[in-house]
C-alpha cells in the first residue's frame, strides 16, 4: 500500500471509478443477484423454521418459502389490477368532470391575466402536443421495456430457492475464505443477513399500515378510490422522500377533479401528512428500528447515487446498500472512521455489541493511537 498522499488519492480515486462502471455496466446481473439476496435473506427465517419443525427436507423448505414469496408477489399484482381495473371502468366520467373543471379554471385566468379563451387554448394546444409527443416517446419505451422488465423478474424466484437450497455451501465458503480471520467474513455476513431480514420485513408491514391509515383518511374524505390510492401512496413511501410528495399529489389531484371544494384536496393532503408523521415518530422506529442506521445527509447522497446509477430500483435499495456498506466499514479498522461519517448517533443494543465486540456499533470516532509522554 503507497504511503504518499498523492499516491493513496490515485488509487482510491481509480478504485471509485471501476467500481461506478462496474456497478453501471453489471447493473442487470448485479440487481438481480442483490433483490434475489435480499429477498432470500428475509424468507431465511421460514426455510429454517419449515426444516427443523416439520423435519422437512432443504429443497422442500426452500421450495414452500419460495412459494410463499410468489404467492404474495401476485396476490399484490392481482389487488392492483383489481382496482385499476375499476379506476378504468370510471375513467370516461373521470374525464367529463375533468373537462367542466377546466372551463372553470379558464374563467379564472381569464379573470386573473384577462387572457381570452382563444389564447388560452392556443398555449394549451401547443402544451398538449409537445406533452403528448413526449407521452409517445414514453409510452413506446414504456412497453418495449415492459418485456425486459418481466425477463428480470422472472428469474428471482429461481435465483431465491437456489439460495436457500445452497445456504450452507455460502456459509462453508466464507469459513474457508476467513481463514485465520476469526470468523470476521463470516460474522459480517451474518450482521448483513440479520440487518437486510429486519429491514425488509419492516419496509412491508409499514407499508401496509400505511396504506390502510391512509384509505381510512381517504374513506373519511369520501374520496373515489380510497383504497387504491391509500397503498398507492403507503407503497411509494419505500422510495424516501421523494415516494411521499409523489404519493400525496394522487389522491389530491383526483379531489380536484371529483369534488366541487378545494378542502377535500387539502383533506387528502392532510391525511398523507399526518402519516407520514406516525410513520416517521412512532411506526418506523417500533418496527424497523436502528436496522439501518444512516444519517439523513448520507441517505440523501445515496438515493442521489443509487438513482442515478440505476433508476427508481437503485432509489429503493439505496438505504439497505448503505446499510450493508456501513457494516463492512464498521468491521474493518482502517475504514471505521467511513463507517462513523455514514451513520447515526445511535447505541444498539448491548446484546449486539455483545455479540459483535469488534463492530464500532455506538458510532463514536476511532481513538487515536496512545503516545508515550514526553520524557
């Protein structure tokens, strides 16, 4: 390793800049074995449970664990098409409404700006055609995508029951890799497993709190579509930040167009706000935790990154990725002080610190190395 400064900034920069092409050339492969991992992770727990409890063989274990994955996975789809289904039947009138509101709207530019409706339309028309060019060009890569999409979904579940069936191979391997290490790959591997399978069943029962506290909101207002928009916006908040603000302007719009006063839109709003305010005080911290214990600068620049590297599936992941980096650094010395600068001021609690005594878990800087004093 080259001690020189300017040395040390090359290769680190070099590193940086292989790793970024790597990560952006290999995303399908590396997107695929990362959400079938993660995935394999949370059912881990079941596959177990079926093994010992029903003394069931591993391929069995792993075949009905993976089976409960897929079953979920289109009961999900199933409930979505239910309901857009109906959201498409309504359309027609959905429009109507929506062409009386705009006349409305003209009525008051003109009586703001005291431009004409002729004028008005003009600027609209050309609006809606540079709008609707672009909506072309999206939709047509919208379903030429549609099929590469499904190619890489497809593969998961193969890729999950291969993981669980194959679990204890990966364990003999990271033993025989951290030979003379004391057990640290295999330690760290065991905390990413733990720390993805507690971030993941969080991120899905937060989910669904919200989406049924937000369809209460929604039913209370007597929105249309109370339901649909509900886990709408209870599944875009997977994607921090952002997924909220996106999540809320839903059901705000649809008031606009379907109810006569502007306070139902407000309401709609509102109800978003409030759950997004239990989520952030009192459900996310009883059901996830300190899992993921990223401080709120570093998950901001990792959703920029992860999203610029691989779109709104990078955005998702991003937190758990600097989640599982944050424990690597935390493991090995010369990268502790990265592993201080990504996380919180937390403490865990002291079965883990137990458990893992080389981990720099309460986020405190590296003590300096102890001098001799002076003579």
């Amino acid at each position: 390793m080259p001690h020189h400064p300017l040395q040390r900034y090359v290769y680190l920069l070099a590193a940086l800049v292989l790793t970024v092409v790597v990560l952006y050339f290999g995303r399908d492969l590396i997107l695929l074995s990362l959400i079938s991992a993660l995935l394999a992770f949370m059912l881990l727990p079941m596959a177990r449970g079926v093994e010992r409890r029903m003394r069931a063989p591993r391929w069995l274990a792993a075949l009905l664990a993976t089976l409960v994955l897929v079953i979920g996975a289109l009961g999900a789809v199933f409930f979505l098409g239910w309901q857009l289904s109906s959201f498409g039947r309504d359309l027609p009138s959905l429009q109507a409404s929506l062409a009386q509101k705009g006349v409305a709207f003209q009525d008051w530019i003109e009586h703001i700006t005291h431009l004409d409706r002729r004028a008005q339309v003009e600027w609209f028309n050309d609006q809606l055609s540079s709008i609707a060019e672009w909506g072309g060009k999206a939709a047509i890569n919208l379903f030429s995508s549609t099929g590469a999409a499904l190619a890489a979904v497809v593969p998961i579940p193969v890729f999950v029951f291969l993981l669980l069936l194959l679990k204890d191979k990966f364990r003999t391997f990271f033993q025989q890799v951290d030979q003379g290490e004391d057990g640290l790959l295999l330690t760290v591997m065991q905390r990413i497993s733990k720390l993805s399978r507690k971030y993941l069943r969080g991120v899905v029962v937060v989910v669904l709190i919200l989406g049924v506290l937000n369809s209460i909101g929604f039913l209370l207002l007597d929105l249309e579509y109370a339901i649909l928009f509900g886990f709408l916006a209870g599944f875009l908040n997977v994607v921090p930040y952002i997924g909220v603000l996106i999540g809320s302007l839903f059901p705000a719009l649809l008031a606009l167009v379907t109810k006569d006063s502007a306070v139902y839109a407000l309401g709609a709003i509102g109800v978003c706000v409030f759950t997004q305010f239990l989520e952030n005080n009192f459900i996310t911290p009883k059901v996830v935790g300190s899992s993921v214990s990223i401080n709120p600068l570093a998950s901001i620049v990792a959703l920029l990154g992860f999203g610029m590297l691989w779109g709104v599936v990078g955005m998702v992941v991003a937190l758990p990725l600097t989640g599982m980096l944050k424990i690597i650094c935390d493991a090995i010395p010369a990268l502790q002080p990265y592993g201080y600068l990504l996380g919180e001021e937390i403490d865990y609690p002291e079965e883990e610190r137990l458990q893992l005594p080389f981990f720099s878990t309460r986020n405190e800087p590296p003590t300096p190395p102890a001098h001799d004093p002076p003579a």
